[in-house]
C-alpha cells in the first residue's frame, strides 16, 4: 500500500542519489524561491509564484497556475517530478467581498493535487475537488474523503470529471527578474547573507540601483519549474453571485517538514 | 552568478534522481480514498514576492506556514518597516501598501473583461505593467498574467510615484483621498540610483496564448 510505504525506503532513496543529497543540503538564491530552512530541505514543496488569468482561448473560463521546484535548468523536461508526499492546493474565497476588512479571506473552495512516486520515467497526477474544505486554516485534509475527481499523467494535459482542464509537469519558468542584482541590493533579504542592505538604515557598501538595460540580465531566464496548471469555467468560482474571488496557493505534507 | 548556475545545474541533477527527502509517506489516488490524513502546510504564495521584499529573511517560514488572515498584522508591520526604514517613504505611502498588498493574496473580478491586471482590483485598474504592449480591457480584472511584470510594478509602489498617483482613484480598503508625495523616489532623479525598474522584459520567454496550458515549452 502505497501510503504506509516503509519509512525507510523514501530514506534509502534519497540516501542513494548523491545529487539529491546536494539538493536537500545546499541552499540555492531565490526571490520566492528556497525562502526558508524547510523549503531547502524540500524543494519539491518550494512554490515560486501563482497566477489567475482570463483563458486566452475561451471567454467563459479562467486559467489557474501553481509554479514549484524553480531553478530547474535546460535539459530536465522529462527528468524532473512533483514531491510524491506533499498535498499542493488551491484555495479561493469566493464570499470575500461580503466579509469584514481584517477578518479575510477564508477559504470556501479548494483543488487539490496528489502525485504518486516516480516510475518507468512518468508519474501519476491525482485531482481532488474543486470542493466545500474539510476545514480551513493551515491544516488540511483531502476533500471528498480522498475521492479523485481526475487523474492523469505528468507532462500531459487531462481532463477531470467536472471538466476542468488540467496539466501538471515540467515549463518554462514565465518569471523573470534580475534577482542577483536585488540580493545585491539587500543582502538581509537572502538566504545565509549576514550583509546588511545598502539601502538607508544599512551600512553595507553594495550596489544601490538596479543595473541598466544593457547590463541587466533574467536570472530565471533558460529555467524550469513544475507547474500546475487548470482551466475551468467562471462559473465554479461564481456559484454563490460574488464575482470578487480571493485566491491563493499552498503546498503541504504530513509532517509539515 | 556562475556559483549559482552551478548550483541550479546541481539542483536539477538531483531532482531527476528523487521527488522527495523526508519520511512522509507516499500518497497515490485510489490508495487514499476514505482517508482522514492531515497536512501541514509549508509554503504559501498569493501575490509577487511580498513576503520576499518586505519580510527579513528569519521571518519567511513563519509566513509560509500562517494563512492569510494573519498578513494584515504581521506582514503589515513588516511592509511597514521596509517602506519607511529602508526605502525611507512617508507614513501614508506605507499605510497605503499595507492595506494594499494585504492579505497576500490575489483578487479578481471575473465580471471584469479583459486581460489580468495585477492589483488591478485595488487599484482600480490604474497600473500598467504588462510586458507585451497595452493591455486588452478595462484593467479591473486583477489576478496575475503570465506576461505582465510584476517586478516593475511593485518597484514602482515602494520606490517610485505609483502611490502619490494612484491613491485617490483607487478601491484600497481602509484608505481614502490623496496621497502627497514625499519626494524620496528612487528613480534616478537627482543623481539618486534607480530602483524603480529591474530592466528586465519577458522579451526572453516563450508563451503559448494560442494552446493550453499556455506557458513555454520546457527549456
């Protein structure tokens, strides 16, 4: 069974590959990227941004990204796989324009995604929802009592049973930022910098403006990410007449390391 | 910035060898159906790094781990410090920016036509970033394009004249009227150096908006 996996098999593997013990060890710069000890340790669960857009293609739908794993470089297309342990999630708050300043947003709705363990080079992708959350906050536990409403197969585009058009797997990274002229910028905002910022109420002796065009460059430019992707009409976020939605996006585990 | 392409080389060697570093046991689909697991949560993300510009770096993990509903204290004061200390604005640019950019989330209003606007909601369409040339619509839809440069955008709220020239015109819970300026941007004026822009396009990505899911091929 698949969920009471040995404790120590998932060791063993990450003991086996060498490369990923550099991984879960060796911090790497980041704008929301390795923000914290926990995500270095894990980068499968690291989300480096979210998007919500009108779909390009249809006028009734909108269109839902969750990017994770950023800084993959060229060449790992088919090489790179979701965290087979986290729960990833989407949350809105549909009623957000009917509740107090200061007192929202709650979630209302969520989709969430499962993957299974890696195998003969693809890997299983699981969709729960879009459904009413077990509970909110930052617990949270499956919805429909682990019920899929879809599944597939990274790097694939699939379909759910509502409908909702789904893709999970390796992208281009759509960021871009010349993130190493901002950390030159304010150190204190790195991961292991003990520099202080150059900026007023700093001391540091670091740049103070960002390069000029010619000198500026993308830092996340030839990079990948794994993405979420689902496109899904206006009306399962509108069921309720509010057409103000709050959105955000989270990624989990068991252990919460 | 040879280390660090060094590094991501490292990091996406590893991640071709495993998907996971911890003991959490693997989930699959039909394997957790009927089951009451609970998840802890470890990252959140709503709008464009600001836990990443405005919160230190010892403060991150507790961000990532709260919900929302904590942001209009924690990541308010955060914002605060950063807007008044280290980009030295007056005190009602920050006020501004706090109730503007929490909670970190994003809003959209799927009654709006048109492209995503960044804090488009908020601001009631009155900022325009997007890297492609002019945006399609009213601006009012909010959300986050894939193409739109949120970068610059920010950098313009913090260090620039974006708030002074907004503030009266937008939707912002909890602030009202004018906003003076101050006249401490950093936008190159007066010999000062320019934070208001990273120069940095999307020139350089390969969206699909004719096929979803829309973002490039892997590169």
């Amino acid at each position: 069974m698949k969920i009471a996996r040995p404790v120590g098999g998932l060791a063993a593997l990450c003991a086996l590959a060498v490369s990923a013990v550099l991984y879960c060890g060796t911090p790497v710069r980041g704008f929301d990227i390795q923000d914290s000890a926990a995500i270095v340790a894990r980068p499968g669960v690291d989300i480096s941004d979210t998007y919500f857009f009108p779909s390009p293609t249809n006028p009734n739908d909108v269109v839902i990204v969750m990017n994770l794993s950023p800084g993959l470089p060229a060449g790992t297309g088919n090489t790179a796989f979701f965290d087979s342990s986290a729960l990833y999630t989407l949350k809105f708050d549909t009623n957000y324009a009917s509740e107090a300043v200061g007192s929202r947003p709650t979630e209302n709705l969520v989709m969430q995604f499962s993957m299974s363990l890696p195998a003969s080079g693809t890997q299983q992708v699981f969709v729960y929802g879009p459904s009413v959350p077990n509970s909110t906050g930052s617990t949270t536990s499956l919805v429909n009592a682990g019920t899929t409403n879809g599944t597939g197969l990274i790097n694939k585009s699939f379909t759910t049973s509502s409908a909702i058009a789904v893709f999970a797997g390796v992208r281009e990274d759509p960021f871009f930022f010349d993130l190493t002229q901002f950390y030159s910028i304010v150190p204190d905002r790195h991961l292991g910098s003990s520099n202080a910022t150059c900026l007023p109420g700093g001391s540091g002796t670091c740049p103070q403006g960002f390069n000029t065009a010619g000198a500026a460059s993308d830092f996340f430019s030839n990079s990948n990410v794994l993405s979420i992707v689902v496109e899904m009409p206006k009306s399962f976020l509108t069921m309720n007449g509010n057409s103000l939605v709050a959105y955000w996006a989270t990624s989990s585990t068991q252990s919460g390391n | 910035m040879k280390r660090l392409l060094t590094i991501a080389a490292a990091v996406g060697l590893s991640l071709a060898a495993f998907s996971s570093c911890s003991n959490d046991p693997t989930l699959g689909g039909t394997n957790i159906t009927g089951s009451s697991l609970i998840f802890k949560q470890i990252d959140r993300v709503g709008g464009a790094g600001i836990t990443e510009l405005f919160s230190a770096y010892a403060r991150h993990d507790a961000s990532n781990r709260a919900t929302p509903l904590g942001d209009q204290s924690a990541t308010a004061a955060d914002i605060n410090a950063f807007v008044t200390g280290t980009a030295a604005r007056s005190a009602p640019i920050s006020a501004f920016l706090q109730n503007l950019l929490t909670p970190d989330v994003l809003l959209a209003d799927l009654s709006q036509a048109g492209d995503a606007s960044y804090l488009g909601v908020e601001t009631n369409g009155q900022i325009t970033d997007s890297c492609n040339g002019p945006r399609v619509g009213t601006g009012k839809f909010g959300g986050r394009g894939l193409n739109e440069d949120v970068v610059d955008a920010t950098l313009g709220l913090v260090f620039g004249t974006t708030v002074p020239t907004i503030a009266a015109g937008s939707n912002v819970p909890g602030s009202s009227g004018a906003i003076a300026d101050d006249g401490n941007e950093k936008d190159g004026r007066a010999g000062r150096p320019v934070l208001t822009t990273d120069n940095v396009g999307c020139g350089g990505k390969h969206f699909n908006f004719a096929q979803f899911p829309y973002l490039g091929d892997p590169r």
